[in-house]
C-alpha cells in the first residue's frame, strides 16, 4: 500500500513539475506565399513579371552572379529560387563537378527549372520543394546558400535559417540580395510588402548562427543591398 502511494505521489509531481510543450512557431507575415502555394500557378506569369527590364535585379544579373564567386566543384542552393533567372549561371560557374539546388515553395517553378537544365543539357542542377520553415536540404551538402529578393518571404526565419545552417558546410557562406526598407525613400511597394529594414534582417540571422563579413557593393543596384555571412 505503502509503495502504490509513493508511485502515485512521484506521478503527481511529475505532472506538477513538467514543462508544457513548447508554442508552435508563428508566422511573421501570414499570407505573404499564399500566390505561390497556389497549385494553379503559371510560372510564365511570373516569367513575365519576375525577367524584365523595368527589374534591377534581372538587368543586374550578370553582375549579381559574378559577386556570389562561386568556384569549380563547389555545392551551392539557390534558395527562393523563383524562374531560374540564376540557377543555370550558378551551374555553369560551379561546373560539371560542381552542384546546385534550386529550392523554392512553389512545385511549378521547381518543375520548370529542372526542365530547363535538362531541355540544355545541365545535369548539375537538382530541384528541391522546400517547407514554410524548412530549405529541405541535407545537412553538410552546400558551400554556398543564396536568397535573392526572397528573404522576406521567409514566414519562419528562426527555423528556415536554421536549416540553412545545417546544410551548410563548416565556414560556408550565405549571401543575401534584398529590398531596401527606408522610410521616404522606398516605394510604396517595398513599405506594405517587405515586413522590415537591413537592420531587422541582419540581426535575425546573426542570431541564428552566422557572422557577417564585409558587405558587397554592387554600383547597379538602387532598391537592392547586398550583404553577406559566414556559418560560424
């Protein structure tokens, strides 16, 4: 009797003294991917949208991937990776020996980008479906991750960055290309849809385990910064 009361008592208390789970993680801006999870999504909507010259990004293009310095052999991600508009560069700088991952949410552009590469004959390029809160790449696989305009669609950055960590390489680099967030001076675009400044995304993903080196100065560049982080 007197052991079945002392089994109860140690029950009780571990109820009493346990943790609750932890709160799931929330979305820091609802909605912002609700056009790409759309499973009836033309990509060469967004062809027509994304590669225009009316678009610094894309008349920049050549100078953006030439900054990334990708090498021969390395394994890269091209993260938000949209219509391609840098993932075959990104293939031809890493080379045969070389790998890149063209990771978005959305299946259709992953599905054209994989077309592409093969319509060309590049075989060093492989598609990856991410998660709202997760690159979906394998750990230790890349050297190099790279986010273009595609930052502040990260609905969960403590956890996407997180797995960006992981799947980067000891001393592994993340360059990241987005939207200036300055009152006065951005459109009015950039103010109701980027959900916050340099300052606020650079301090996010210190935290989440990287330095950052000395920021990239592209001269093109207007509505755009460049900065730049090493895995710690």
């Amino acid at each position: 009797m007197k052991l079945q009361f002392v089994a109860l008592a140690l029950v009780a208390l571990a109820a009493c003294t346990s943790s609750p789970p932890p709160a799931p993680p929330q979305s820091v801006k609802p909605g912002i991917n609700k056009d790409f999870l759309d499973p009836a999504l033309d990509p060469q909507k967004f062809v027509e949208r994304f590669e225009t010259e009316s678009r610094e990004i894309f008349t920049e293009r050549a100078a953006i991937a030439s900054m990334v310095g990708l090498q021969p052999g390395q394994s890269m991600a091209d993260i938000g990776a949209g219509t391609g508009l840098f993932t075959l560069p990104f293939a031809e700088a890493v080379g045969p020996k070389g790998r890149v991952y063209a990771v978005d949410i959305a299946p259709a552009f992953v599905e054209r980008i994989e077309q592409l590469a093969a319509e060309r004959g590049v075989r060093n390029v492989e598609g990856v479906v991410c998660a709202e809160d997760d690159a979906r790449l394998p750990k230790d696989s890349i050297d190099v991750a790279f986010v273009c305009d595609t930052y502040h669609h990260f609905e969960y950055p403590a956890q996407t960055l997180a797995s960006i960590h992981r799947a980067l390489r000891k001393g592994g680099e993340l360059v990241v290309v987005e939207f200036h967030r300055i009152e006065g001076v951005s459109r009015e675009w950039c103010m109701s849809h980027v959900r916050a400044g340099q300052e606020v995304f650079v301090s996010e993903i210190l935290a989440a385990g990287f330095e950052q080196l000395a920021q990239d100065q592209l001269p093109g560049l207007k509505e755009n910064y460049v900065v730049r982080f090493r895995k710690r």
